[in-house]
C-alpha cells in the first residue's frame, strides 16, 4: 500500500518537473530578443549586474534589459528600438555613478571598456550615429583643452591682480566660446541627415543664439526632424521664442 502511494507521489512529481521544464522552455521561446543586440566585454568586471538603461520623459533612468555577470567579463544584452536614441550602460557597485553612453540602433553594437576606467573612453562599433558624434567629441576635446588653458591662465592673473590680463583673458574665451558653438553648429548643417544633428542643438547649443538653432532645426531631413530628438528640438525653440514674446 505505502509503495503504491510513493509510487504516485513519484509519478505526480515528475510529471509536476516536466510541465515546469516545459513552462522554461516556453517562456525562453518566448522572450523577445529585440532589433538591438548589445555585446561586447567590460574588462575586469567578474561579479555583478550589468544594466542597458535609457531616460524616459525627460527624467526617469529605465531598466530595459540586465544581466547577472559572474566568472566572465563578457556580456550581451537586447532592446527593441524604435529609432536611434541615446542609450546608457552601468552596473552596481559602480561608485564612481559613471555610465557609458551610446548611440543605440538597430543592429549589433559592440562596447568594451575597462571596469578601473568605466565610461572615461570606451570603445563603441556598430552604431553610425555614435560613430558621427565620436567625431564631434574629437573636436570637442580640443575646445575643452583650450578652455581649461585659459582658465589656468585666468586663476593665475586673477591671483597676481592682473587686471588686464584677465580682461584679454575673457575676451579670448568668449571669442572661443563662439568659435565652439559656429564649429557645432556648421558639424550639424552637414550631418542633417542623421540624429546626432538634433542632439547637438539640445546638448551643446542650449545658450546659443537662437538662430544658429533655427538654421539646424530647419535644414533637417524630414526623418530626423520627427524623431525623438527633432521634437524636442523643435518644441525647446517654440518655447524660447514664446519667452522672448513674453518679455
């Protein structure tokens, strides 16, 4: 009698592991890769999560997809994306709160970059748009080194008193300042066609003369203008000309 009970149990209980095992199974089937494939290698990351992450309205960070590292440093992660837009990587236990961004698109993208150095200069293939704003940020560099000379330099005259050297100083920073923003906005003009034009605007021209983003906002191909980042480029330069209206 007790063996025919254990017998039953048995038989209930494999039968309970096989509908759960098929359950895994179908909920593995299931699961959406996405259009965008993230890969690649975070070099000395052994243990931890690693998140793919995006801002949504404006300032909240989501989670779109996670994945437990432990043992390897290599990772793949998946989302669906509508259209390129910016997209962020970290993981916890990250106390220095850096991310990698990138440009996500359709496609594979792969990163690598080192844990001791997380987010100062990764290395990003795949993406096109990345690929035009690693462009930019080249010569981003250069105006960044300038404005920190001269802010060595103004220190220094400001702690000898010199007057007229921080007045040369100043003029010398608003020339470059103008430099900057002309330079942005000609890397705009002759990259219409792609969203990083847009996210330049938004990113890099927010104190610029209003018309320098009229000329990006209306030299965009119609695709990028009724994407993400043409929208809101369009909506910040319909709300600066009602504030000026208004004053």
């Amino acid at each position: 009698m007790h063996i025919c009970k254990r017998k039953k149990y048995t038989f209930k209980m494999k039968k309970l592991l096989v509908l759960g095992f098929a359950v895994l199974i179908t909920a593995c089937a299931s699961k959406k890769e996405g259009n965008m494939i993230v890969n690649g290698q975070i070099k000395g990351l052994k243990k931890g999560t690693l998140y793919l992450q995006k801002i949504e309205n404006d300032t909240v960070l989501k989670t779109i997809d996670s994945v437990a590292i432990l043992g390897s440093d290599l990772f793949t992660l998946t989302a669906n994306v509508d259209e390129p837009e910016m997209y962020y990587l970290t993981f916890d236990g990250n106390t220095t709160n850096k991310y990698i961004t990138f440009f996500a698109e359709k496609g594979t993208i792969t990163i690598n970059d080192d844990v001791s150095k997380f987010g100062l200069n990764p290395t990003i293939t795949g993406s096109k748009n990345q690929d035009i704003l690693n462009d930019y940020n080249k010569i981003a560099k250069r105006f960044n080194e300038q404005n920190l000379d001269m802010i060595e330099k103004k220190f220094f005259a400001q702690k000898a008193n010199n007057k007229d050297s921080v007045a040369i100083l100043d003029k010398q920073h608003e020339r470059l300042v103008r430099r900057r923003y002309m330079v942005t906005v000609n890397f705009a003009l002759n990259n219409k066609d792609n969203h990083v034009a847009p996210y330049l605007a938004l990113t890099e021209l927010v104190n610029a003369n209003i018309k320098w983003l009229d000329t990006i906002n209306t030299s965009l191909a119609p695709n990028v203008k009724n994407s993400l980042y043409g929208k809101k480029l369009n909506k910040f330069i319909a709300d600066i000309k009602k504030a000026d209206a208004n004053n």
